[in-house]
C-alpha cells in the first residue's frame, strides 16, 4: 500500500505541473520516473505515448495507467491514474466556480499566454528528445519523414501512421534479421 501511495502521490506531482497536455509532461516523466527512480526507459515512456496515441481517452493518463501497471498491476494503474487526474479535476473544479471573474481579468489573460508559451517550449523539448532517442539509424528516419508528411501533409490519422509504422518496423526488423543470419552462415 505503501507503494501505490508513493505512486499516487508522484503522479499527482506530475499531473499537477502538466499544462498543455500528455506531450508537454515527458520532460517530467522523463526527469522524474527514467533519471531519478528508473522505474522506466525512455524507450519505454515512447513506447506508452505512442500506444497511448492510439488508444482512447488522454494520452497523460493513458501513459500513468501503463506506467503504474507495470510497476504494480492494476492497482498501480488505478493509483497513478488517480495520480494524474485528481490535480485537474481539484484545479477545474476550483477555476470553475471563479472563471466568470477570470475572462475578463487582462492579468488572467496576461498569465494564459504565458503559460502557452512554456507549454509550447516543453513540447518542443519533447519532440527533439524523442527524435534523438526514437531515430537510430537512416530506415527510422524515413519512417519520421514519413509520418510527418502522413500527418501534416496528408492529414491521416495518427492511429494509421502509428499502426503502419509499427508494421514497417517489424518488417524491417524481420529482413534484417534474415541478411544478418545469411551473412553469418557464410
């Protein structure tokens, strides 16, 4: 029990300075779960935000639920999902009830795009660790190439770029495999 408090507790400190959205936390889950404790790889954290992107719901809480089910099972995904999601549900709750003062307030407005900036900094951030980590050689290059022109040219859902690329991979992965194989046998 002691362990799933401990997991609560950091996913609420994760959740709770997690503006923007699941990508701008993996700086946090990164300093926090692969630095610190190593709970996880970073290879791993890549692997939940990708699956996460495919499944339903928020990719921050997605990713909480497969981060604490591996380190406790269900109840861990219970935990860290609960983690993640209570600082939201305090801090809308509590907006909620002074947003009326809020959308007029120009210092508000001042703090909004202040925090959209940092955001937006965290989210870049992210992107260029996950480029480091995710391209190992010139195939998973293309396949990045590939998926950005996919999505932001071609507009196709993330869930197709996400589902071929896996594809390719394994296909790559399987080729490979067979050229190593045929090279040692000689």
């Amino acid at each position: 029990m002691k362990e799933l408090l401990r997991l609560y507790g950091l996913f609420f400190k994760i959740g709770i300075m997690t503006f923007g959205g699941g990508y701008a936390m993996l700086p946090i889950l990164e300093r926090e779960l692969v630095e610190k404790r190593k709970y996880v790889t970073m290879e791993e954290i890549m692997d939940y935000f990708a699956v996460g992107q495919c499944t339903p719901g928020i990719i921050a809480v997605n990713t909480a639920t497969f981060i604490g089910f591996k380190r406790r099972g269900i109840l861990g995904g219970i935990f860290t999902t609960l983690g993640v999601v209570s600082p939201s549900v305090l801090i809308i709750s509590l907006l909620a009830s002074v947003l009326q003062l809020l959308a007029g307030n120009e210092i508000a407005s001042h703090a909004f795009n202040g925090i959209s900036v940092a955001v937006c900094t965290l989210i870049i951030q992210a992107i260029l660790k996950l480029i480091k980590t995710g391209i190992k050689d010139i195939f998973t290059l293309i396949i990045c190439l590939a998926a950005f022109v996919a999505s932001f040219i071609l507009n196709i859902s993330p869930i197709i770029i996400v589902i071929v690329s896996a594809v390719l991979g394994v296909v790559y992965k399987a080729i490979y495999d067979k050229r190593s194989a045929k090279r040692e046998a000689k």
